[in-house]
C-alpha cells in the first residue's frame, strides 16, 4: 500500500475511533521485528507496518544495494501477525522531485554511530518523521537494539512535539546471545560464530558492573579486551555512557548505557545493555 491508500485507510480507522499502532521497518523481517508487531497487536486496536529501505539512512560505502528485500516473505509474516495494513511506499514517494527538506537531529546523533556513520541519523530522523506524518499512529515501536536510535526518535518526537507515543520493546537474541539483526545474513558459517563477541564483550561488562565496578573505563576495557581476543572482529567503537545524553561517563552514579559496534567479515553490529542500579529494570519500556 503507497501514500494516498494509507493515508485513506488510517483516516477510515479514525472515524472508528481507531487506536493505531506503527511498526516501520525495513524488511528482511526476523523474530525482533515481529516482537514489535505483537507488541502492537496486543496495545492498539489497528496495527500498521511500513516496510522500506531508506536510501539516505546508508553512507556511501554501506550496503544499501545489496540489503536483503525478501518482499513475499515479509508479506506473509505481517500476514500471519494479523497486521491490518502494510505501507509499501517508493523512494519517489518519500523523496519527491524537489524535495528539499531534512529533518536534522541534535548532539544525541552525533555520537557512538553518528561519529562513524556521517549523516545515518539525519536519514532516519527525516524517515521517521515523514511516516509518522503519513500514519498518524498513536504508538509506534522500535527495538531496543537500535538503543541510539531509539534515543534519537524519543528526542525528536518530544522537541517536535509530535503526538505519537515511541515505545521501546526489549532486544530479541537468539539462544547464543547474538542479538537479531537482518545483517546477520551476511555472515558466513565462522563469521556468525564470531558474532557472539558482542553479547560476551557486554556480559563481560555486565558482570564487572554487578561485581561492584563503576570505573567506565575499566567497564570499556573489559569490552574492547574480549574483542580483541576474537581474530575476525573489529571494533568500531567501545562506550559507556549516560543512557540520556550518550555523553561518555568516567564514572557512573547512577545507570549507564553500554554499548558497542563491532565489524566481522565488513559487517557492521551493534548491540547493547542497560548497567542498572536496578537490577529489575534492564529495558527502556
């Protein structure tokens, strides 16, 4: 389903006094995404997807061309899921000829992945805001794996005053600790092997936090240690930082955000956890 269609079918549940929900996507759907849905489906009344690969999200030497677009498959999953309509817009849609206007967020961007990927989070702020618009959900809900942009979304909703809820919804992995991504795809037999680094890097700082350790350096270090030890993996970052700001923390007073990004076989992953002073309270929901 394109622009005029969607916005005709959202406009239809309204004079239902619909409650909607937004899951936006972009394809090559796996059980983290489909955490989103059910999540949606047990909130709001009417449950909307949109499926697209947004070109300006992807930096000129990333994967935007070979990104995985099983469109039928996903088709049937949302299907399955009971999704009540899936917004299928073009690029031409998005990004009309002429359209000349960005959506560019502030300081949170500009970390942690916003250092390596120039101009990712401009892309998805402008993305994001574009559907939000199109859908006019009451909820939409994003993963927690993407913990940056998760931040950023919160953000722009908040300072653009937007009237829709951002709901985050817990970090789905498999039996290993690797948490899903539709880039683990990518990765060879060995590769994916190598992958749970990043789950082992973030118990490891799990455990020196729950040990009692509240140096972020010596936690960062932890990370970057087990890293290290893994012949195929390359960091790309190491941090622990304030869960708001993702300002790097010397020491934590209170809880902290730890995250990393981590390349194996030229593929970029990222995954975090939330260092509470909480036990209980490992999500951001």
């Amino acid at each position: 389903m394109n622009v005029e269609p969607a916005i005709a079918g959202v406009r239809a549940w309204r004079r239902g006094v619909a409650d909607v929900g937004l899951v936006p996507t972009m394809g090559a759907l796996h059980e983290g995404h489909l955490a989103l849905v059910q999540r949606a489906r047990a909130e709001c009344s009417h449950v909307a997807a949109s499926i697209f690969v947004n070109p300006t999200q992807f930096g000129p030497s990333e994967d935007l061309d070979r990104y995985p677009r099983p469109l039928e498959r996903d088709l049937e999953l949302l299907r399955e899921e009971g999704v009540d309509l899936v917004f299928l817009p073009s690029v031409e849609e998005i990004y009309p000829p002429g359209s000349d206007t960005a959506v560019v967020p502030g300081a949170l961007s500009r970390r942690l992945e916003g250092r390596t990927r120039p101009g990712h989070f401009r892309g998805v702020a402008t993305v994001v805001t574009k559907l939000l618009n199109v859908v006019c959900p009451d909820r939409a809900y994003f993963g927690e794996k993407d913990g940056q942009q998760l931040r950023v979304v919160q953000a722009l909703v908040r300072d653009l005053f937007l009237p829709v809820t951002i709901v985050p919804v817990p970090t789905v992995r498999e039996a290993d600790g690797l948490a899903l991504s539709s880039r683990n795809v990518y990765l060879s037999p060995e590769g994916r092997r190598a992958a749970t680094v990043l789950w082992r890097a973030l118990q490891s700082a799990e455990a020196s936090w729950e040990s009692g350790e509240r140096r972020c350096r010596q936690l960062r270090d932890r990370m970057r240690a087990v890293i290290d030890a893994e012949p195929l993996a390359t960091a790309d970052y190491v941090s622990v930082a304030d869960p708001s700001t993702l300002r790097e923390l010397p020491w934590a007073r209170g809880d902290a955000f730890a995250s990393l990004a981590v390349r194996i076989e030229g593929v970029h992953l990222i995954d975090n956890v939330l260092l509470t002073m909480n036990p209980g309270a490992r999500s951001m929901a």
